[in-house]
C-alpha cells in the first residue's frame, strides 16, 4: 500500500508539474528505474502530453504570445509619437510599417486562439455521456460514495448545461 501512495504522488510529479524520473527518485520516493518502470505501465507520458496540450494550456499560451505582441504595439506606438515630435518622418514611418505587421500578427494569433476554441469545444451530449459513464463506474465501485454525490451531480450537470 506504501508504494501505491508514493507511485500517486510520482505520478502527479510526472503528469501535473513535468518533473522528470531522475528528479522524482532524488525526492526518495523512489528509484529512478522504479519511477521509469511506472511512467512506462502508467502511460504517464501520454497523460502528461495530453494535459500539456490541452485547450486552456494551448490558450495560455497564444495569449502569452499575443501580450507580448500588444506590449511591442504599444511600445512602437510611443516610439512613433516621439520620432514624429522629433520630425523624424523616416523613422516614423519605419516604426509605421514595424506596428503594422505586429498588427498584423495579432490578428493572426487571435484568429488562431478563436479556431483551438471552436475545434476543442465538445458538445453538451458528448460531455453529459462521460459524465453519465463516471457516474456509473462511481455507483458500480462504491454505491455509498454514488448516493451521497447525487446531489453534486445534479448541480455538476445543470451548472454545464448552462455553460455549453
């Protein structure tokens, strides 16, 4: 049982924070072979790379993108007002054509963030037939826990139906 909880614990190292096997093992949870043995039975890498590449996860990170953009924007936007002050009309319009294609670029990253959106947005019926199968499983391995929960589920199932 002692190894279960340490094998949990790997785990969450491995999936949830990208910790490696070697990094594990000097937390003395176990020896690297072991966690290696775990990652492989477990299919952790296939776990860790789907939460990775998850929708919200692929979000973050072209909206990363895109605040580092709007940040030059701005940026180039006080570095043309100056030159223009300066009457500096070369290096305005330089700066001109520099804000155009961040503008550019934004546009394209908001573009991309709005079809990962609609391509990993999963229906309602989809999303209410998992439920109903971890309900299932939830009352097939532990009926008490089911029937203290239903409660939950309900709230659980109304609050989605209202989002998607």
């Amino acid at each position: 049982m002692a190894k279960d909880k340490e094998r949990q614990i790997a785990q969450d190292y491995f999936v949830n924070q990208g910790l490696s096997a070697k990094q594990i093992a000097e937390k003395g949870l176990a020896t690297e072979k072991t966690i290696g043995n775990w990652i492989k039975k477990g299919n952790w890498k296939k776990l860790r790379d789907a939460k990775m590449n998850s929708t919200s996860n692929r979000l973050d990170r072209i909206n990363e993108v895109t605040d580092q953009l709007a940040e030059q924007r701005l940026q180039l936007f006080k570095e043309i007002e100056e030159a223009k002050e300066k009457g500096d009309q070369k290096l305005a319009m330089d700066l001109q054509r520099q804000a155009v294609q961040i503008d550019d670029s934004i546009s394209k990253w908001n573009k991309r963030a709005e079809n990962v959106d609609k391509e990993n947005r999963i229906s309602l019926s989809v999303y209410l037939e998992v439920m109903e199968d971890i309900f299932n499983h939830l009352q097939m391995h532990n009926s008490e826990l089911f029937l203290k929960t239903i409660d939950f589920q309900e709230e659980h199932i109304n609050t989605i139906s209202n989002r998607l």
